[in-house]
C-alpha cells in the first residue's frame, strides 16, 4: 500500500476497502467499476451546486488561460472579500488562506495575540480542523484540562484547550468564570462534523452574551454551515454577530480555500499590519477565488435554491417518518438520519447512535446506488444539482432500506 490506510484523508475510509471514483458530474459519482451512485456526501460540504457545475468550470477555465498561481496579489482578492464580508454584518476583514483548517488555526493564534489569553474553550465533539490545539478528547468535562486526542499532540497544547458540552449555557458560564486566562469560545454554530446537530432557541444567543460579558472572543466556525444555511451563513440565519468567523468549503466552489474575518480592530492584529502572523504560498490563489466568486454570485442570483434545498430534505425526512430505529434531522440543505429514538442535542447524545444499525443501513443504501458519508457522525447533504428524480429515488431507497 502506497498511501496510509488506502486514503488522502481518514473520513473516505470505507472497510474493508473504499471505492474509487473515475468522474462526476452533477449529482451523480462514477466510479473505476463502473458505479453509478447518487451522492448525498457533496465532497463533504463544498459542492452546493453539485459537481462539475457549467458556471464554475467556465471561471475556472476562464483563469487558466490567465494562469493560476502568481505570487502576488490580484484583483480576485479585494473584489472577493468585498463580497463576503458584504455578507457577513460581522466581518469588516479577512484574509484568504488554504483550508477550512488553517481558517481555524489562524483565527485562535489571532484571539490569542488580540487578547493576550492562553487558553481556549471548545464544543465536546466540535470539529475544527487536524491541527493540535483543537484535537482534544471530546467528554473531558467542562473544568478538566485538555487530553491529546491523537499521537503527536503535546499534553501541554492540549491542556490550553477546556470543552463544553453544546447547547449546555450553565457549562459554559461555569467554565468561563473559573479561568480568566481563556482568550476565546469557538463553535460551529449548528453542528456539522457530527451532525447536524441544531442549537436549541436562545442557545447562541445566550452564548454571544455570556462571552461578551466575560470579555471572551466568539469565533464561529462557519466552514459547513457558510453559504450553506444562506446568504451569510449561520450567523445571519440565527441572528448572533461573532466576532472572528471561519469559512471554506463552499467558498472555494469545489477548490481548496479558506477564510477567517471579523472585527477590524482585531483583523487588524494580522501581519503585515500587526503582529500576529499568518503566511502561505497558496492563500488567495487564483483559481480557488475565482470558482469561489462564481459561486456565491450564482448564490446570489438564484436565492430561491435555499428553499427549494429545504423542501428536498424535508421530503427525505417525511420518508423516514414511522420508522422506529431512529429520527431525521434537516437543516436546510443538510440532512442525517440518527439511529438514536430522538434527535441528538449534543456529543454525548450523538455517541449514543447504533452505529452497528447505521452500518448495514449505510451497505444498504450504496447497493441501491446512493452514496452517503460512510459514517453515523457525518451530516448529508443535497445540492441545487438534485432533481426530484433523484430525491424520490432517495427517499425510496430510505423506505427501503430502514423497514
């Protein structure tokens, strides 16, 4: 074996082998045996309008002709910010860099060195990105220090890093007033590595007040939920303004990128105007602004796909109903059927899940020709390249497959 566990990345492991794709387009995969599947995994998030989409493939192509790397700034950048952050009431900078993880990093270093806080305060369960800080053990409790979530990772970084459970206000409360030295509270704010799992009403609204009244930084992690939920993702759906938010995915119209902004003062923190530093060879490549402005653009022009997205997993939902193994949870393009009686509210409650059920109910779905992510843990997803041909071959395959 050539690669580590036959994969680029641990989330496409399938036992006792994983498939290959050769070419997708649309919503469908083609693999090397000759599969055709459905796919409701959407490279994970990235691929709102499904794959190999006419709009971003001409911008794509259009740059090529222009070249793809350059070294140096280009016009792509200022006209692309100036559309995101136009979104995102919150967001008076930001910064382009390679992926949804570097967006995270980054936007903690950046907390640190605005606040002059060590530490930091995470969700049980809330995925981040693969970098040290955040690959802590979920269910060490609210007011116990950090344990190393993988090899390689420093006891003593992860011991700046505390947890707390979602949708838990009192936790957090607790958490903040026995450590003064906490620099920020970063969340997805709906969440997406393990779910979805929705915030309960008031949840992120109690959050924003309890950080601010203990001069903690708010940080939304917004690289699933960013464009997902909406124009202007999460934060403009419930409401509650961050105060740094990180984005990638779907940003990047299918190509590697992220992001992360906020507040001028502390954007400003960023070097070379400050002294917080961030660099990288590819950030603000052109080829990833340049799918990315097709994108929110084609978002933009076509606001109603939201709602058409909703009623899709709506419809998926409803075919689950009277199903007694388990519950639908939807969000408006994102979608998880949880082998748990009721709706988790949070890590502990997602680990519940019979993921011994979801495991055959997952084989069972992909010999009728629809991909899911391979993981109880994983949300779904529709795209705007989705026809109801294919959602009611969907929700058959759920009918099916679930009785």
């Amino acid at each position: 074996m050539l690669i580590p566990g036959g994969v680029s990345s641990p989330v496409r492991a399938i036992a006792p082998y994983p498939f290959y794709t050769r070419s997708a387009s649309g919503p469908h995969l083609r693999t090397v045996d000759g599969d055709e599947l459905i796919d409701c995994c959407m490279a994970y998030g990235p691929l709102m309008l499904g794959h190999a989409h006419p709009v971003i493939k001409a911008a794509i192509l259009d740059q090529l002709e222009r070249g793809w790397l350059y070294g140096t700034p280009a016009p792509l950048e200022p006209a692309f910010a100036s559309l995101v952050t136009g979104d995102h009431p919150g967001m008076d900078m930001i910064r382009f860099v390679s992926s949804g993880s570097e967006a995270t990093m980054a936007a903690i270093r950046l907390a640190r060195g605005f606040t002059g806080n060590k530490e930091i305060i995470k969700v049980e369960g809330g995925f981040h990105g693969a970098h040290d800080g955040v690959l802590v053990k979920a269910g060490s409790g609210a007011t116990t220090l950090g344990i190393p979530d993988s090899a390689g990772v420093l006891p003593e970084v992860a011991a700046r890093t505390r947890q707390v459970p979602y949708n838990d206000l009192e936790a957090l409360e607790v958490t903040l007033s026995r450590n003064r030295d906490v620099a920020a509270f970063i969340l997805e704010p709906v969440m997406g590595n393990i779910g979805p799992i929705l915030p309960k009403p008031g949840y992120l609204a109690g959050v924003r007040e309890i950080t601010r009244a203990h001069d903690v930084l708010l940080i939304f992690d917004e690289v699933i939920t960013g464009y997902r939920l909406g124009i202007g993702g999460a934060q403009v759906h419930y409401g509650v303004r961050p105060d740094l938010s990180t984005l990638g995915k779907i940003i990047g119209g299918g190509l590697p990128i992220g992001a992360f902004g906020g507040r001028r003062e502390i954007m400003e923190m960023v070097a070379p105007a400050g002294p917080v530093y961030n660099a990288g060879t590819f950030s603000g490549n052109p080829l990833s602004l340049s799918a990315g402005v097709a994108m929110v653009k084609w978002l933009h022009q076509n606001r109603g796909i939201y709602r058409t997205l909703e009623g899709k997993t709506r419809e998926v939902a409803e075919a689950t109903e009277g199903v007694r193994c388990g519950s639908a949870v939807t969000l408006g393009s994102m979608f998880k059927f949880f082998f748990r009686d009721y709706p988790p509210e949070n890590y502990i409650e997602a680990k519940e899940c019979d993921t011994a059920a979801f495991r055959i109910f997952w084989d069972k779905m992909l010999k009728r020709g629809i991909f899911l992510p391979p993981s109880q843990f994983e949300t779904n997803f529709l795209s705007a390249a989705h026809s109801e041909k294919e959602v009611d071959t969907i929700c058959t395959a759920y009918r099916a497959c679930l009785s």
